[in-house]
C-alpha cells in the first residue's frame, strides 16, 4: 500500500497484516510486499519492477570494474 506521497503506508500495512490477518509479527516481516498484497486480495494492484524497468536501470547505471591501487580490480558502482 503506498499513501498519496508514493511512500509505503507502514502503518496501514502492519494493521491489516498484524490485526486485521492476524498475523505473528515474525510472519508479518518475513512476507514480502508481493506476498502481502496477495493475502490481502490485492495481488494485481502493482505490476511492481519489471524485467524491462531492470534491463533501462542497469543501461542508465552499468556496473563498472576499475583498476584499485593495489592491483586488484574494485567493483565501482
């Protein structure tokens, strides 16, 4: 669930997961956010990040080797 500032409503999410599925807060936190929109009857609410969002992040922002000081390579990214 996001609130109207596009953040996640934490405390939305604990009450209908804690109270209103009664769920043990261990069981709660071990869900992820798909997991928990699907118990909640929401599972086609957000597509969430797709293979094409993936593939245009990783051409904006490529992992990059550099060469360390030592000789060894670093992972710059």
């Amino acid at each position: 669930m996001a609130s109207t500032t596009g953040r996640i409503d934490w405390p939305a999410l604990m009450r209908a997961g804690l109270n209103g599925l009664r769920l043990h807060p261990r069981d709660f936190w071990a869900l992820t956010p798909l997991e928990l929109m699907v118990m909640l009857g929401r599972e086609g609410a957000d597509p969430g990040f797709s293979r094409t969002s993936l593939e245009a992040l990783m051409t904006r922002f490529p992992d990059v080797m550099s060469q360390s000081k030592n000789g060894g390579l670093n992972d710059r990214s």
